[in-house]
C-alpha cells in the first residue's frame, strides 16, 4: 500500500493491492470522513460483541 499526495488540489490517492489494483482518489475532507469511519470500524471489531 501507498500514497500520493496532490497538494495543489486538496486530493490524496490511495493504492492498494499487489499490483495497485484498488486506486482511491479523495480530496481531504473525504479522506478525514473515510478514516473517520475506518476508526469507527476498527472500534467495533475490537471491542466485546454484545451477549445475545
């Protein structure tokens, strides 16, 4: 995985996969709300599942 920062356009895009398959290109404010939720995200899966 890597990054590339357009500064000059508020954008940063990420790659993913072996070959950079996966290629997400977000300006800043979506890129906070797409980590925000990645956050979110991690939280729950760490934390005790509720009893049934």
């Amino acid at each position: 995985m890597r990054c590339e920062v357009d500064r000059q356009n508020d954008r940063a895009t990420l790659l993913f996969g072996s070959q950079e398959d996966y290629v997400l290109s977000l300006e800043s404010t979506s890129l906070a709300e797409v980590l925000s939720l990645g956050q979110r995200a991690l939280n729950e899966l760490e934390s005790e599942p509720a009893p049934c």
